[in-house]
C-alpha cells in the first residue's frame, strides 16, 4: 500500500488483501511511510481495520474519519500528575500506545473489544483520529483545544512562561477561553512581580506591539494575563482590523504619497483593499503619473557607462530595453567588449578538459560550454566527458519523494525524480505524504503577486499562486501591477 493517508483508498486495498484467494494462497500486504511517521501511519491502519465492525462501517460516510473512534492501551502513569521533573519545562512522554496487533485475530478483536465489557480487555483505552493528528503532526483544527484538553497540557508545565513557549497554542486558547485559573492552580506564576505602572512604563519604550514582545517579554505577557493589554499598548501602532479601511481611509493615506508604487510599497495592505475593490483611479487622482522617456542620446550616455552589454541589464535595465525596443542597441553598444569574440577553439577544449561530467562544466562555465554548443565545437570539447545518468523506476522515486516535506523542495533538489514520476503516472503516489500548499484564493493570489514587479519572479518564486491564477482566470487581475512583456497575452 502506498503512503495514501486517504482512507477510502486505503479500505478498498484491504478488501482486496482480505478477499479470499481461490486457490487458498496467503496474501502479505506492506504499507509504505516516513520513517518520521511510522507511529501515525500505524494509528491510521487501526483506525481502517475498525471499519471491520459493522457498528463502525455504517456510521462512517467519507467525512467522519478524524471523529472516529480507536484502541490504544492505557499507560501505567497517571494522566493528571502534574510534571516535578525539576521545573525545566519539558513536555511529558506521548500519551498514547500503539496495539501491536501481531498473533492478534484482528477482525474478532475489533468486535469483541467494541461490544463485550470483558475484564480482559480493560488495558485498553479510546482516542480519536484527530486527536493522534493533533499529537503526532502538530495539526489543532478549531475547536481542538477543549477545557478538558487545555487542563491536560497545562500540567506538563511548571509555570505560564513555559506554558506559553512551550505549548503556545494551548496556552493563547486557554486565555482567549478564561480558563487560564483553573489551567495554571498548580503553576508557580512568573507574573506576580508585575505591576500595572511597571508594565505601563515597560510599553511606553516602544512604538510596535513586536518591538515590545522582542525586547520585554515578560511584560508583556504579564499585562496579558492581568488584561491590562488594550490599556498598555493605546499608543502603539498597531494592525488594522477587518473593515478598517473603507474607500474614505484609502483616499485619505494615499494622499501622503506621491506614486502608485511608492503607495504600495509603504502601505501595501491599504494599495491592494483601493484596487480590489476598484477605488484606485480615486485615491491616486493627484498622483504624478511618471514615465521616463529615452532618447536616443539619453540611451548611449547610459551605455557608455558600463563594459559589457550584461553590466549594462543589471546597472540600467530600462535604457538597455528602450535601445531594444527602438532599434539603437548597435550604435549604443559599438564601445562594449564582446566576450564571446574573443573565446577561440582551442580555449573552449582547454576549459572542458578541466571537468569529467557535462553537467560541470555547464555549471562552472556556460558561457564557454553555449559558445562551444552555437559554433559546433560541443562534441569535439565533450568527448571525454561521462554523462551522470540516473535510471528512476517508482522505488528510487518514492525513495527520493520520501526525503521531502513538500512538492517545491522535491523539485528543487531532484527535478530527475519528479520528471520521472510524472512521465510514468506515480507522481499523485509519491506526493502523497507531502504538506498541501495553502488555499490559494483570489484574494491571497492578487496579495501574493503584489510582492513581484515582474511576472517572471512571480513564476520562479511562487509558482503555486500563479497557477492558481492562471487556471482560474485571474491573471489580469494579479499581475496588473507588474511590468510585462509586450507579446504577453493573457486569456
């Protein structure tokens, strides 16, 4: 079986393993996972095998999965004592035990530990499968962090400040809830020395909320706990909440700026609300709408500061496409060094005969290994070269696959891999235990793109969201901003 976390995928394979062969032949089945997450895995097989009782299999219906109900076996150590370990603040052990269910009649075990109240089965507890994601991925869903669940993690805690960097999420929604009194009866506090003048006079040093938790933690954490929050940082600047910035407010901060792009950089969260919502013409109508325009002069004066056409792209690309654009890149780069012309056969031979594999020699010298390839020198200057080969058949891809967290990382570090295992139809298999990229929605693409002035940046770095774009139709939108190709269309 591969690493598929889908459970219906993972049911229809056990029926087949299970089914009766017609000849009496056994059958041996392998579920393939990261050795990181062997433990979960394992959770998730007893969690499918459940499905064996009928009780089970009739209440499931595709969506229910993370509610489900599964066996563990119940540790010795009580559940509520608090850690005495010393104060250092470490978590306990993990809670919960895998069922080794080897020798075990695993479909009449299900049954009998489901509905017979035998003594024999009482070493045996109940969890859930969100609960083992919650502990075994880092992954809360909402509404995860119960009372009963905020209690439970506050013991392995000595004091609220190792709480909060400990089990920051338990900690926040143990607060945001009000239940830090009952959570923390057993903790020494940390908080006891603060004031609310010694917090005050702490938060007047700073002018931002991250200034302040950087630099004074723990007054700032104090004036959390005794909700003297709001009344501490009144004069610091802070975030914008939902519907803060209407069409008036938009209007009025572009009005400190003087171009559209010096709008967006300093306040792009204000740039990106005017647009979305098509108040741009309004906000920048007393903007100077600038745009440089080259002459010919103009061009050369700019090239003859630079050596080489290359120096010239990075040091002033827009002189450098203007020339382009109107057919004075000849007269304006007559004085620049023309590298290539001075590279000779025999110099392209001496720089190859330094590198064993082509692929060195690309990296290390393209430019001569793309002078040697235009004027036909290429397999006279590779003839001694080894080509690095790598042969990938679905093992060495899952094998590859399984060293990354994510599809990106994969690509990057072994695009062979990946080619391959979409050239043979095993990429959905091989991916299958990677991080599922955020939600990309209209908003966040248009939010993402904002970063990049150039659609090509925008592709190289976040792939991800200009697929989205493109494939839902949003391409106009997101990249309105950006400087683009004058042969680029977008449907």
């Amino acid at each position: 079986m591969t690493t598929s976390q889908n459970v219906d995928r993972i049911y229809q394979l056990l029926c087949r393993v299970i089914r009766k062969h017609p000849e009496g032949q056994k059958k041996l089945f392998f579920k393939v996972a990261p050795n990181i997450h062997s433990d979960y895995y394992k959770y998730i097989m007893t969690a499918v095998l459940s499905l064996s009782d009928e009780s089970f299999f009739t209440k499931f219906n595709g969506k229910n999965f993370s509610d489900m109900i599964i066996p563990v076996i119940k540790t010795k150590r009580d559940h509520h004592e608090p850690n005495n370990g010393g104060g250092n603040g470490k978590p306990r052990p993990k809670t919960l035990k895998l069922i080794d269910f080897e020798g075990l009649p695993v479909f009449s075990f299900f049954k009998d530990l489901y509905h017979k109240k035998d003594a024999l089965l009482h070493v045996y507890a109940y969890t859930t499968v969100r609960d083992v994601r919650g502990e075994f991925l880092d992954w809360k869903p909402n509404g995860y962090w119960t009372k009963e669940k905020c209690i439970e993690d506050a013991l392995k805690y000595n004091s609220q400040y190792d709480w909060l960097h400990l089990s920051g999420k338990a900690y926040n929604a143990a607060r945001k809830c009000d239940w830090l009194d009952e959570c923390c009866i057993h903790m020494d506090s940390v908080f006891s020395s603060w004031t609310k003048e010694k917090c005050m006079s702490s938060a007047l040093k700073y002018q931002k909320l991250k200034d302040w938790y950087s630099n004074d933690v723990n007054a700032y954490n104090a004036a959390r706990n005794y909700d003297w929050f709001e009344e501490c940082t009144s004069h610091m600047t802070r975030r914008k909440v939902d519907g803060y910035w209407n069409k008036e407010v938009c209007i009025e901060d572009a009005l400190n700026y003087t171009s559209r792009h010096e709008w967006q950089k300093n306040n792009n969260t204000a740039y990106s609300i005017a647009r979305k919502n098509g108040w741009l013409e309004e906000c920048c109508g007393h903007m100077d709408s600038v745009r440089i325009v080259w002459t010919k002069d103009d061009c050369v004066k700019s090239a003859l500061r630079y050596k080489t056409k290359i120096e010239w792209i990075n040091g002033d690309k827009k002189a450098y496409v203007s020339a382009v654009n109107n057919g004075w890149l000849v007269d304006c780069t007559k004085h620049m060094k023309n590298l290539r012309a001075s590279l000779t056969k025999e110099e392209c031979l001496e720089s190859a005969l330094k590198y064993e594999f082509i692929i060195d020699w690309v990296n290390n010298e393209k430019s001569v290994y793309s002078y040697a390839r235009k004027y036909g020198w290429l397999e006279e200057c590779t003839k001694h070269m080894k080509r690095k080969q790598q042969s990938w058949n679905k093992e060495k891809c899952l094998e590859s696959a399984l060293k990354f967290a994510n599809k990106n990382d994969w690509f990057n570090n072994e695009a062979g891999a990946v080619g391959a295992a979409k050239r043979n139809g095993w990429y959905e298999e091989c991916t299958a235990h990677m991080q599922i990229n955020r939600s990309w929605t209209k908003e966040n693409c248009i939010n993402d793109a904002l970063k990049y002035n150039k659609l090509i940046d925008w592709i190289k770095n976040s792939g991800g969201a200009y697929n989205a774009a493109r494939k839902n139709k949003w391409l106009f939108e997101c990249t309105e901003h950006m400087k683009k190709n004058k042969n680029v269309v977008f449907n």
